[in-house]
C-alpha cells in the first residue's frame, strides 16, 4: 500500500507547458536513505543538479499530491510524479499545420522528423506538446501514433468526455488509413512491381528496447487468414496465434527513375509493418535507416526523409454517424515525375 490512497496512476500534478508529468515507480527498500538518493543514482548522469532542484522546490509529488522533497524517506511511496527535462533539446524547424478542428477532434498534418509525443530526446518538439501550446489545450491527447519519421495525417482527442467513443475506433480497427511510399526499384523488376496490387501477409513481432522489428516464420500450415481483430469487451485467447499477423496491400500509381510511387492500405497495425513489408519485398522505402539493415545512428539528414506519407484517415464518426475522411496536404519531395 502507498501512503496515498488516491490511484497511483491519477497525476497529482496538472499539464505544464504542454508536457505532462512522469511517473517513476521508486523501491519500497534498498540502499538509498532517501527516494531522492535513489532517483540520484538512476539518473544523476543526466542532470543531478536540476533533480535536486526538483525536489527542493516541491516539484516531485506523491499520488494524491504531497510533496516529496530531498529528505523524504525510502518507502515513504511507491510512485512519484515529477516533470520531465530534456537538457540540449534539438530544435526540429518543421511546423504542424492543422488541418481541422472542432470540439471533440484535432487533425494535422505531422511533417517528418516530428515525433508524436516526447519520448527521448525530444519533449517540447513534438507534435503533441507543441499543439497544447499553440492551441492552448492541454487536454489534446493522441488518438493513434505515426513514427517519428513519417509524415502526414494524425488525429488528437480535444474532449475528454468523448475521447473513448474516438479511442474505441482505433482499438477495434475500424479506421480506414491510406499510405504512400516511394521505394527503390532493383535493377531488374520484373517481378511483384509487375503485378501489382498484391497483399502481403507475415508475421511480426516487437521486442521493447529493440528498434526494429523481427519477422517470424510459422507453418505453410497456419498460412491462411488472419485472425479476427478482438472487439468490445471480449476476453483475449490465451491460446498462441502462429500464423500470419501482419497484412497490407500495395498498388502502384507510377515509376520512373529507378522510383516506385506506391499506395500502401494497411489491414493490421503492426509497428514499422509498411517499412518491413517493402523491405521484404526487395523494394525498401527511400531514405529509412531501418530496413532491410539498421543503419548506425546519425544526425537527422533534413533534406533526406524517409519517403513514406500518411495520406488519409477515415472513419464513420461515433458521435453523429456521419463519415469522415481526412487527407494530408503534404507530397512526398522523391515521387517519379
């Protein structure tokens, strides 16, 4: 038990320029006289001074809101909340434009090497804190994510009330989404370019703290479709899945230049799938460090994006049963003329 009995997972701490605050979930024992001496060891080599600052101004609080400060005992609770700094943040010049706004919903269009909530290196150049402060919201929440490197159309909850109504689309993959990608083309292909569309289907995984995704083999037996999306309140089988996860189609609306423009709709919501799939295929997205090989990490190269665009974003709106579609007013810079 905490000595709070308010909800460990309630911030005792509101929205501040845009960024909310952290929790840290701390030893109830061990060698640290103190909870600050802990948070010191665990992450003294980034900023021990602004961490002490921290605690000496009232800034970590326990759940339910008292104040943790630098003598507060190892024990005394389990969580605490405290705002994240990002000391040398980089700079990203690129803006968000909004695409549409009304009481419930924000769409923009997320340029390239934006990500789109803090997470790293990156806090007040995101795309989530930088519209809490430029639309002064503070209750904008992200309804699905794009990866740093893409671009193009993402939608945020602005209304508290109606977020699950919006969330629930996602959960349950009735969202229509649109892709596009520009891809290098071997110096022979003649193969699947040729006959496009076509569905690819595999099977993917997502280790947290690997980067990339793995592809994983099952058997010709297990190769047919894939299961049913989980919708509702149904249970999850605990029953292991081995075949394919992971389905997009792929169409082609030009070439030249060694370049294929592609139309990506993906069926399933794997992480980085599209990137996996056109790599798979021998024709990788131009620019992506990723795939097929994890390149070594460098500086963003701002005049090299990764080709790859989301362009439209549908559904039927929960609210008032209307359809919706949003598309993106951004161009891939590489597609063949």
């Amino acid at each position: 038990m905490t000595s709070s009995s308010s909800s460990p997972r309630v911030p005792p701490l509101p929205v501040r320029d845009g960024v909310n605050p952290t929790r840290l979930r701390v030893p109830r024992q061990g060698a640290w006289p103190t909870i600050a001496d802990y948070v010191l060891e665990r992450f003294g080599h980034v900023d021990p001074e602004g961490i002490r600052r921290r605690f000496r101004t009232g800034e970590v609080r326990a759940p339910g809101g008292a104040v943790v400060d630098l003598n507060t005992a190892l024990g005394a609770h389990e969580f605490i909340w405290y705002y994240r700094d990002v000391a040398d943040e980089p700079h990203l010049p690129f803006e968000v434009r909004v695409l549409h706004r009304d009481e419930h919903l924000v769409v923009v269009d997320k340029p390239h090497f934006l990500p789109t909530t803090p997470g790293g290196r990156f806090l007040q150049n995101s795309a989530l804190v930088r519209l809490r402060r430029a639309l002064d919201h503070p209750d904008l929440v992200p309804l699905h994510r794009l990866d740093r490197a893409t671009a193009g159309v993402l939608a945020f909850s602005a209304c508290p009330d109606t977020r699950g109504a919006y969330q629930a689309l996602f959960e349950n993959r009735v969202v229509a989404k649109t892709y596009e990608a520009v891809v290098r083309l071997p110096d022979t292909h003649s193969g699947w370019v040729d006959r496009l569309p076509v569905i690819y289907r595999n099977r993917m995984e997502k280790t947290k703290g690997v980067i990339t995704a793995q592809v994983v083999d099952y058997p010709v037996a297990e190769s047919g479709r894939l299961p049913a999306p989980r919708t509702g309140k149904q249970r999850r089988s605990h029953a292991p899945t081995v075949g394919p996860n992971a389905e997009s189609r792929i169409e082609l609306l030009g070439t030249g230049g060694g370049r294929a423009h592609l139309k990506l709709t993906p069926h399933t919501g794997r992480t980085h799938q599209l990137r996996v799939h056109l790599a798979a295929l021998g024709t990788p997205i131009l620019h992506d460090r990723f795939y097929p090989e994890l390149l070594d990490h460098a500086d963003d190269d701002v005049d090299a994006p990764l080709q790859l665009l989301a362009r439209t974003l549908g559904f039927t709106d929960p609210l008032t049963g209307q359809p919706r579609l949003f598309r993106s007013e951004l161009e891939l810079a590489e597609v063949p003329r």
